[in-house]
C-alpha cells in the first residue's frame, strides 16, 4: 500500500498518541522518574514533538548527538494533539494554500503550534519519498503539552541503541522487528487541511 504523501504516523490508543524528543540526560532523566518535564525545562521556547521514531533518530543521531543522550517517549493525550493541529501553522510559506506570505507571516506568528513536514527516514537514516509530521510548540501550546496532555514519559534510550546496533551489524530484520509499530493516524482532513500543501 502506497504512503500518503503527507502522513502522521504513530503509535497510538484510543486516547493517546505518542511522540518523541530527546535531551540531555539532566531533563531526560528526572522526567523520566518524575512523569513530567523538571523545573530546568524551558517552558519558554519553542519544544518539537516528533510522532515518528526514525525521524527521530535521525535528528538525534540515535542518540549520541550532545544534549540529546536521553530518547523519550512522551504519551499525550489525542484531544491535545489535535488541538495543537488544529491551532497550527505551516512553518514554511506556500504558494496556493495561503493567500500571500504576508497573510502566512501573520498567521504563523499567532499559532501555539507549527508543523514541518520532512521526509520520513528508513533504518539506516536515508531519506523516503514520503513525509512525517514534526510539530513545534511554543507559548501556550508548551504549558499544555507539559501541564495537561503529557499522560507518561518513558525512557526509550535502550531500545534506541539496540535498535542502532542491530542497523550497525547489518541486521536490518531484527531491527525491522523492534521498531515501535506505528500506523497511520486517524485524523479529519478539516483538521489538517490547512497544513498540507
């Protein structure tokens, strides 16, 4: 079955959607024990979430990139991950779906939520044809991500680097087979009209 072109792809249940980010060890860890992001975690700035596992691995180098050692699955409630969609902006101008760029200028300027989309990797980091969803948060869209939609926080650092060492030997199947099972997310295409050129 063919990709869609622009997907969210994502391990998810009923009432929960699960996405990624990495950090140093020192905010990585305690959010991990804690169940929540610590007092050092910038509330302030702009904080992406990434629902796809490999497209995480490649921003963090599986990893080993400096301040991002520690792989985090964040499960958040769909009800927040859907507003942050639906209060979202294309991080980037397109002819055709906005009016003009001054119009998109203002509009992305006001939106909690942005969205990239970045063409989704395989195991060994390679760019696919098809694209996944990166969602930046900022202002109130952080407060509620951390305050209200964050329902755990796992340390997935180990499965990471099983994962990487796997790719590293050649062992594409057994890595294939640990791999978080991500599937295509249900969303209305009125929540995401908007934010596919």
């Amino acid at each position: 079955m063919e990709e869609p072109q622009h997907g969210i792809r994502a391990v998810y249940a009923e009432s929960t959607i699960t996405v990624y980010q990495a950090y140093s060890p020192e905010i990585g860890l305690p959010a991990v024990r804690e169940g929540r992001f610590p007092a050092v975690w910038k509330r302030d700035r702009m904080t992406w979430i990434k629902p796809s596992f490999l497209w995480m691995m490649y921003r963090c180098g599986w990893g080993t990139k400096p301040g991002q050692e520690a792989v985090l699955a964040v499960e958040i409630t769909r009800e927040g991950f859907e507003w942050a969609l639906r209060n979202a902006s294309l991080s980037s101008y397109i002819r055709g779906l906005h009016p003009d760029r001054s119009t998109w200028q203002r509009q992305l300027k006001r939106a909690p939520a942005r969205v990239q989309w970045d063409p989704e990797r395989d195991l060994r980091l390679q760019p696919l044809s098809y694209r996944s969803l990166q969602l930046g948060l900022s202002g109130e869209a952080v407060r509620r991500y951390a305050d209200e939609w964050t329902v755990s926080i796992s340390d997935v650092t180990p499965l990471t680097h099983e994962i990487h060492a796997l790719v590293s030997s050649g062992d594409l199947d057994s890595a294939t087979q640990l791999l978080p099972q991500e599937r295509e997310y249900p969303v209305a295409d009125e929540l995401t009209a908007h934010l596919r050129s």
